[in-house]
C-alpha cells in the first residue's frame, strides 16, 4: 500500500498528491510515468511523475479528475493509502548535450508533465522559455513552481482573464518570430494542442518533443492498448515513449483511439455519480 502524505486541490478539478513510494523516487526521471490501481476493483491509470524527493522517498502526482478512477483518487485523503503505484515506466526524456535554448509548451494539466521538463532543463542550465496555456484564469496552476523553473514564463487564458489572451500557439509563433532560436520545442497537451504545436515549428525545422497519452493497460509493452505509429512504423507509448518526436507522430490515428470507449466511459462516470446519461 501506498500512503498519501499531502493532498493539495490545484483548482476544482486539479489534485496535487504527494504519495510515499521509496523504490519509485529512487530511480524516478523526468519524462517517466506511474500506473495506479486506487483498489482491487480499481483500471490501470497512468500519471505522469511530477515531481520526486529521494530523500522523503515521496512521489508526487498531478492529476486532473475526469473519469471514475480518477475521481475515485480524488476522492482519497491525507493517511489514505492506494493500492497499486507502479513505476517508474517509460522512457525518461532525453535531451543532447549542448542544448542551450528550449521552449517547453504546456497545455491545462499538460502543464504538471511540462513541469517537470522544465525543472530537469532548467536544472542543467538551460535556458527555459515556458508559454502554460489554459482556458482562464480559474484553472491556472503550478504558476509559482512553474516560474521557478524557467527563464521566462508566459502564461495564456483563451478568454483573456489572465496573461496574453489566445492560445499557447499564438505566443509561440511570435517568440520564433522575434528571433529566439530554440534548439528544440517541447509540448505537452491536449493532442490538439501538440499538433498545433508542430505546425508551428515544422517551417522553421526545430525539433519538437511530444508526450504522448493513448490508452495505457499494462505499461510494459504486452498488451498492445498504447499503440501509435510514429514515422510509419507501431511504437508502444509505455515502453518506446511516451515522449517521440512531434513530426512523426499520426496525431489523427490518435484522437481516435483515444475516442474508443467514450461511451462506456459515461456509463462509468454515471454510476460513480449516481448521474442520469
Ligand atoms: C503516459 C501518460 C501520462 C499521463 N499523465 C497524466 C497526468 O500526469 N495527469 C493527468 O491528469 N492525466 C494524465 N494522463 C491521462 C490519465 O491517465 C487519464 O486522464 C485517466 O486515465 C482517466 O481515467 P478515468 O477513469 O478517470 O477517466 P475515464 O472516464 O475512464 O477516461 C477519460 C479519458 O481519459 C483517457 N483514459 C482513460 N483510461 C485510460 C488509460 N487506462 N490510459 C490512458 N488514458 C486513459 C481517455 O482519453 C479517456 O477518454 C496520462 C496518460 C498517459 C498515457
Ligand atoms: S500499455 Fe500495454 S502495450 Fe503499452
């Protein structure tokens, strides 16, 4: 079992748990990812590792609640304990030697995978510009630890109650646009957003790193759920990713896995609820 040592609600929908796993914060890296079981009954979820502490022997998650395992988490408090936490998996982001300059994109909760990014960028002495988007003002998060982090932090709201008004996309263009030369972008999102992403930077030629999020089962490469194709060829997220190279990645074929079981999904949310479909 795997106790709860904080809970911190980032906004209405948005929970930061800090959660005692001392063989997962030993090995764990920027760019890895968890699976959870909140109980016997509970799916496998992934989370992304927002953060670790070695020395506490603490991982910490970011997780936005919007299906029954997530709410079910959510629904868990200080001196709880999960059941299942395994990790880390995946492949930890990989950077060259000699990058100077990076702009790290992320988009509403993507921010809390961004964030640790940023921090292991920013870390090695790199230069961070950090451009966080989200649809308004209420549903901002991390913005102290995100500013902490980075050289520059832009911040974005769709409807303009904070920071530039419009999109991430936008702020990008013009940072390229007023000459900053990024040795690669990276983003991390709505896969919409990444795709956008890529259209951005595609003309200008700068490596864009994405973090991928199929539907995850086991996370070790057997089960096949995570499938997409990267540069033509099947790639597993669990086990090759999830981080691939943005210009080779068929972010329509992913959209729609990602659809697959909207329905059933409902049913799950419905009963949770006790809601009327
Ligand atoms: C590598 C990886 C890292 C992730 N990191 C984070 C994170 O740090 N914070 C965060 O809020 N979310 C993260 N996600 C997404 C998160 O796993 C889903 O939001 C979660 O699975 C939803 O489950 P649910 O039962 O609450 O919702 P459901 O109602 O079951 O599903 C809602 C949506 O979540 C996605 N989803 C459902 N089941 C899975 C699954 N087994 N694997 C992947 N996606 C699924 C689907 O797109 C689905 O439409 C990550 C996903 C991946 C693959
Ligand atoms: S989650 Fe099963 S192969 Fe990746």
């Amino acid at each position: 079992m795997y106790k709860i040592v904080t809970k911190r609600q980032l906004n209405e929908q948005v929970v930061l748990m800090e959660v005692e796993a001392p063989f997962v914060a030993k090995k764990a890296q920027a760019g890895q990812f968890i699976i959870f079981r909140v109980d016997e009954k509970g799916e496998r979820i992934p989370l992304t590792i927002a953060d670790y502490d070695r020395e506490k022997g603490t991982v910490t998650i970011i997780f936005q609640t919007v299906g029954e395992s997530t709410m079910k988490l959510a629904m868990l408090n200080e001196g709880d304990s999960i059941l299942d936490f395994v990790g880390p998996l995946g492949v930890a982001t990989h950077f060259e030697d000699g990058i100077k300059k990076v702009a790290v994109v992320g988009g509403g909760v993507g921010c809390a995978i961004a964030y640790p990014q940023a921090k292991a960028l920013f870390n090695k002495g790199v230069e961070v510009d950090l451009i966080a988007g989200f649809r308004s003002k209420d549903i901002v998060i991390l913005e102290d630890e995100m500013k902490k982090v980075s050289t520059n932090l832009y911040i974005t709201t769709d409807d303009g109650t904070y920071g530039t008004k419009g999109f991430v996309t936008n702020v990008l263009k013009e940072l390229i646009e007023k000459g900053n030369k990024y040795d690669a972008v990276v983003a991390i999102g709505p896969v919409p957003m990444m795709k956008f992403v890529c259209d951005v930077t595609k003309p200008y030629g700068i490596k864009t790193i994405v973090s991928l999020n199929p539907i995850m089962v086991d996370g070790t490469g057997m089960c096949g759920g995570c499938r997409v194709s990267v540069g033509g060829k099947v790639k597993y997220a669990c086990v090759d990713g999830p981080d691939f190279d943005g210009f080779e990645v068929d972010f329509d074929e992913l959209m729609r896995r990602n659809a697959s079981y909207k329905e059933q999904e409902r049913e799950h949310v419905c009963r949770l609820t006790g809601g009327v479909r």
